[in-house]
C-alpha cells in the first residue's frame, strides 16, 4: 500500500496474505478475510489490481484467477474503487520499459518510495500495480491510499 501526496508518493506498508492449504473455497475465504482486515486497518481510497496473463499452465492461471477475483470482491465489497492494469502498463509506468526485468521493477520501487532495502518480487509487483495507478490517474492532485 502507498499515499499519494500530491505528487508525492510513500510507502504505507506490505505483506502476503496467505491462503493456507486445504480446499480451495476455504483458502479464498483467507484471501477474502485477510484482505478485509487490511482494508480495515488501512483505510485505502482506491485499490489497482495487475490483469491475470495465461502461462503455460492452466491449473496455475485459473488459480491465479480465482485469487485475483476474490481480492477485487474484497475491494468491492469494502466500497473501493478497482482499477486494472496489465504487466506491460505496470512496467511501463515504473520503470519506462514495458519489458523489464522484475530485479528493474524492484529497483525502480525501491527508489520511488525510498524503501531501506529491495522488497520481495511480489511485493515490487503490488507496490508497482499502485505506483502505476498514482501516476496515471489524477491521484498526483489529491491525496489517498492505493492498495
């Protein structure tokens, strides 16, 4: 999560939700609780979600899907606004690149928000999808947390 300060950007925090094991409806229900209790905790204004990609596995992108489904209803039903962006426009907007490397992507974060140190890769990514909807939305002429 970031605040958009005019234009200004920080960072808010991040972290995974995990879904545990078992059954797949039940570790929805995690994905949905845990994003509930961040939305609670955080109070964010909007919430930017990356597009799902097919890869080369099925199983993994209907999975991927169903994930990605659940946070946008944890959004919706928490009243937020979603925007959706593809790889491409999260890279493009970060790093200049729509092609670049994810260590890019880390490095671009990290200097934006000013982090101490490199975040994980999935965490570059959530903060890259935020970034890109601070930078191309309007939100440089007002204030609100994008998760």
């Amino acid at each position: 999560m970031i605040e958009a300060h005019g234009g200004r950007l920080q960072y808010v925090t991040s972290g995974c939700v995990k879904s545990g094991q078992g059954d797949l409806a039940i570790r929805l229900k995690a994905i949905l609780d845990g994003l509930k209790e961040v939305i609670a905790e955080h109070a964010p204004s909007e919430v930017a979600v990356e597009k799902v990609f097919v890869n080369a596995n099925p199983q993994s992108t209907l999975a991927l899907g169903q994930a990605r489904g659940t946070a946008i209803c944890a959004a919706v039903i928490a009243g937020l606004p979603v925007a959706e962006y593809t790889a491409l426009q999260v890279k493009q907007s970060v790093v200049g690149n729509g092609h670049a490397a994810k260590e890019q992507v880390q490095h671009m974060v990290r200097r934006l928000l000013a982090l101490p140190g490199e975040p994980s890769p999935d965490a570059a990514d959530a903060l890259a999808c935020a970034i890109c909807h601070a930078h191309g939305h309007g939100m440089k002429y007002r204030k609100g947390r994008i998760l």
